[in-house]
C-alpha cells in the first residue's frame, strides 16, 4: 500500500491484519463545525447535570422513581397506570428518529449521542492533555512499559474513573432523586446496597465503553448504525465526498492541472474516529461527527483550494440531481408522528381524569345471609388519580333504582376521603335474593368525585344461587 492508511475495502480501520483490534488515535481537528459542535455538547452536558437539581413546585423536574412508581416531568406526574402512555413515547422516539435520519442522516450520532458527546468534550481532552496528541499517544501505547507510562495511564484512568462516577451518580439522581442521593452518598453503603451496586454497575460500564470500547460500540453493538441504510436514501443529508471534484487524486510528481482537488493526504481518515476513508461514500461505521470536513477544509485552505470537498450534502446534489425533502418516505414517518402525538395528548388529557377499576373480591363469589335471607357481594374498587394529586370525597352509588331500592352498599365510610394515587377500597353489597335472575343480574357503580361532580361509571355483575 502506498500509506499505512490507505486500507482494503473490507478491511475496517479498527483491525489489524490478522483481526486483532487496532486502537485509533483520532487527530484533533479545529474548524467551524467542531466548534458548533462543541458548544452543542456543552449545551446537552448543562443540560444533563443540572436538570436534576432544578425544583419545580417543590418537585424534581424530571424524577422517574420506579420504587414508588411516580414519574414527573415538570410538575407532571404519572404513575404505574399511566404505562400506556409509554407505548407512544417509545413508538414516537422510534419514528422520530427515523423522519430526522431521512431527512438529515445520522445527526444524532455526531451531535447529540452521549457516546459521542462525552468522549469528544471530555474523555478525549483528559488524553490530550494527560497524554498529548495523536502522535504522542500512538508513540505512548506502542512503547513498552516503563516509569512514565504507568504515571500517565494511571492519572488518565483515574481521571476517566472520576468523571464515570460523576456521570453516573448524576443518571441515578434522575431515578432516586439528586437531594436524596447527595444525602445516602455520606452513609455506609451496605445501607443502601442495592444503589450501591446500580451505581457501580452504572459507573463500570461508562467507564469501560467511553475510555475502552468506544468506536467498537458504534461499529458492534450500536443498532442505529444497522438501521440507517433503512432509514436514508440518496436525497438524505450525509457528509460526502465530491468525487467529481476530487478525482483524480494526486499522485507523487503529478502537476496541479493533472489531478483533481484531492491531494491524498488523508487528513480526513487520520482525523476519523471509526477510522473510515469517508472518500469511500456512506459507510456504517460514519458517525457524521464533521472531523473530516474541518480536516479536508483546513487542507484546502492551505493548497489555495475552495473549501467543501468533504461537505454535508446528499447524494443526489453530488450526481448533479435535486434533492427533494420530502418524499413518500418521510411523509409516512410524520404522518406517524403526528398520530402517536394525537393519541399522546388524547391519554395525558384522559389521565387527568379520576380512574376506576372494580373487581370481585377474593374468596368465594357470594355468602348467603340466612337469618336475613339476603345476599351478599364482595367487591374491590381501586381508584387511580394523576397529575397534582389532592384530597377528594367520593361516593360510591349502585343503580338501577330497582336495586339500589333492595340493596345497601357496606363500608367503613360512604362518601370517603382519598389524597393518594392509587387507593383499594373493599365494598359489600347486601340485596335480596329476588332481585337474580338465573343466579346474577348485571348492576352499575357510579363513583362520584362529590366536588367537581366527575363520574365514574363500571358495570359488574351481582351473583347468587341459582334457584
């Protein structure tokens, strides 16, 4: 091979030749995009480490407790019978991703994965500034060990470990809450060992994936990468390579006029951080993190060249043809969209509302009252509220009239109080026996919130013996 860079097409820059893996040591670029790109990431970091610890309403903005079941988001909160509503944020995750692929490629990956976002603001600079640059460190990793390899890996890793832990104390606080969290952090951790362990478990694997495995998760274990040849098409935004432009690259003793843009100096692959020639076209291993451009760019500025050989646009502006925003293909995704918000907001407005759900009590289905020849019914009514839960009197009715008539409604109060998400109430119901037919009769609760007057109606049916 002409450079050492300058790979077979099916083999990946992350392998040597005989499969082992090749460890990169991507080259710090400085360009415009990186520069938007840094102030992006620093805007999610904020973002990320202080949303936690902002109260609303004398609530944690975000706080996902699984223990007790409660979900807020900004005042809002949700409990274990709003689960339905997670269908649709999932779904619309999914097809959200899928309309932004199609249209502007793989902007998550470069801009907005916390992969990507952590290693490039944070996990990078302490090996840089621990271990200099790209050169520096492929010389570090190649030398044998010795008194100052150990010192700098050491102080590299124990910095990774550090901002691990910091990372990942911050990801449990959105689950147990940042105050309760700050506090437990002082006490024996075998009193909390469960968080303990989560914390550890937590902490390893960002502190393996973001200072080890890095590009590997991208090219192994990431889905996303596999799912974007779905998901784009050539009208798709991507960071190409103009081969019009750059072809024929230069050769050793060729004139200017005897070649295209590109000088082979392969600025854009020493920069990549998956170790792909992007001159190649869209890869899977492209995380679209712009290196390349700022690398290429910084090149033709220096040969007197226009800026641009490695760009973001799509395929079929490259080939001479218009691109087209919207096509069948993203219409689908929006229109999906815009269903799964609908339906979205229609559940939010539904759960705002009081909830009931009566079941038979449990043992056997009716008790037959001799010396008063009535019945009697068993069953088990549980109310669900959500969002700003507070203190309501409710009723619970039985109709028809026919049966409300003949029958009494037996519990410790009626109307009761509740100022709880999820409250089980036992109701008897005592009627007489004339009221059957064939051994049961369907019958109506109405549970009635008595202030606002809301209502809820469940149909059941009342059993008995057959006569």
């Amino acid at each position: 091979m002409s450079n050492k860079f300058d790979l077979h097409e099916s083999r990946l820059g992350t392998t040597k030749e005989d499969g082992s893996r090749q460890f990169l040591f991507p080259e710090e670029v400085e360009g415009k995009w990186k520069t938007r790109r840094m102030y992006f990431y620093w805007f999610l970091i904020f973002i990320y480490l202080v949303l936690p610890w902002i109260k609303i309403g004398g609530k944690q903005s975000i706080l996902l407790d699984i223990s007790k079941r409660e979900f807020t988001f900004f005042t809002n909160t949700f409990y274990a019978h709003n689960a339905p509503m997670i269908l649709f944020l999932l779904l619309g995750f999914v097809f959200t991703i899928g309309f932004i692929t199609s249209i502007w490629g793989r902007v998550w990956c470069g801009w907005a994965c916390p992969q990507t976002v952590f290693i490039d603001t944070i996990f990078r600079k302490i090996e840089v500034f621990v271990e200099g640059n790209a050169r520096k460190r492929k010389k570090l990793d190649e030398r044998s060990w010795d008194t100052d390899k150990i010192i700098r890996r050491s102080i590299k890793w124990l910095l990774f470990l550090l901002v691990s832990l910091h990372i990942s104390h911050t990801f449990l606080g959105y689950f147990v809450g940042t105050h309760y969290l700050l506090d437990i952090s002082t006490q024996n951790p075998t009193k909390h060992l469960g968080l303990f362990i989560a914390m550890n478990l937590i902490t390893a694997i960002i502190f393996l994936d973001f200072g080890w495995f890095r590009e590997q998760f991208c090219i192994i274990a990431c889905p996303y990468g596999r799912l974007q040849s779905v998901m784009m098409d050539e009208n798709s935004l991507a960071i190409l390579y103009d081969n019009k432009r750059g072809e024929p690259r230069r050769e050793p003793g060729q004139k200017p006029e005897e070649h295209g843009d590109c000088v082979d100096c392969f600025a854009c692959v020493r920069a990549c951080p998956t170790g792909i020639d992007i001159r190649r076209g869209v890869q899977l291993e492209c995380i679209a993190c712009t290196n390349c451009i700022d690398a290429c760019d910084d090149i033709m500025t220096r040969t007197g060249r226009e800026t641009g050989l490695i760009r973001y646009d799509t395929e079929s502006n490259i080939d001479g043809k218009e691109s087209k925003i919207l096509r069948p293909r993203n219409i689908i995704y929006l229109l999906a969209i815009i269903a799964l918000l609908t339906g979205f907001i229609y559940s939010l407005n539904e759960s705002t509302k009081l909830m009931a759900t009566v079941l038979r009590g449990p043992g056997t289905p009716f008790k037959v009252l001799k010396k008063e020849d009535k019945i009697l019914n068993h069953f088990q009514i549980t109310l669900d509220q959500s969002g700003e839960v507070k203190e309501k009197e409710i009723k619970i009715e039985v109709l028809p009239k026919e049966i409300q008539a003949k029958s009494e409604i037996k519990m410790q109060k009626n109307p009761f109080k509740i100022n709880k998400n999820h409250t089980r109430v036992n109701v008897f119901l005592k009627f007489d026996k004339e009221l059957l037919k064939n051994g049961s009769r369907a019958i109506e609760f109405h549970i009635i919130e008595t202030q606002n007057l809301e209502k809820v109606i469940k149909e059941v049916k009342i059993v008995g013996p057959i006569r």
